[in-house]
C-alpha cells in the first residue's frame, strides 16, 4: 500500500478550499483554533505538531498525518524526533497504531528533506 502524502496534502487543500466556500463561518472557525492551537507559547510549535502527528496515528487520519508530519518537519522536527514520536504513538495506539505508525514513518521520509 502506497500513499503518496503530498498528494494527500494537496488533495486536501482542494477539498478544504471547497468547503470553505460552502460554509466559510465553520472552516474559518476551525482555521483560527488551529492557529491558536499551533501557536508558540509555553511550547514551540515542533512540540505541538509532534503531538498531532501522534494523535493523527492513533485516529487513522492519512490527511492529519501528512498534514501535521509536513509542518512538524517545517518547525524543525528532525528524523528521531518523528521516529520517537510514531514510536510513543504505537505504545498508546497497540496494534491499529504499528500500521498507522509504518504509514507515518513513509510520511517522514517523503516531507524530510
């Protein structure tokens, strides 16, 4: 099985952009609490994003775990950092989280340059 995670990510943005035209009150609500969320604070943004990669996994979400993979590496996440991360993802997942996981780990090596 062999998925292509930037094409998921731009898959995505079509279809996020789609909606929005649709119901721009609900995207652009949820798009301010993600830029909250995802904001520095008393964490950095790597931390954050690893934590969404990791909850991506054990939600089964392709497009959060191409989505959140990219901007963690983008924040600065580097290889080990996203290995432990799938790694403690699969500890909390069991089973359904190793396929995930796998998966994840593919997104790594596409998004890390």
């Amino acid at each position: 099985m062999n998925k292509n995670y930037t094409d998921i990510n731009q898959q995505q943005r079509k279809l996020g952009s789609a909606f929005r035209k649709e119901s721009p009150d609900t995207l652009n609500a949820f798009l301010s609490l993600h830029k909250a969320a995802f904001a520095p604070g008393a964490m950095e943004t790597k931390y954050k994003e690893l934590i969404a990669v990791a909850i991506a996994i054990n939600v089964r979400c392709d497009g959060c775990i191409g989505s959140h993979v990219e901007a963690a590496v983008k924040a600065g996440a580097n290889r080990e950092e996203l290995v432990e991360t799938i790694n403690v993802a699969i500890l909390m997942g069991g089973g359904p989280a190793v396929i995930y996981g796998t998966q994840a780990l593919a997104a790594v090596d596409e998004f890390y340059p």
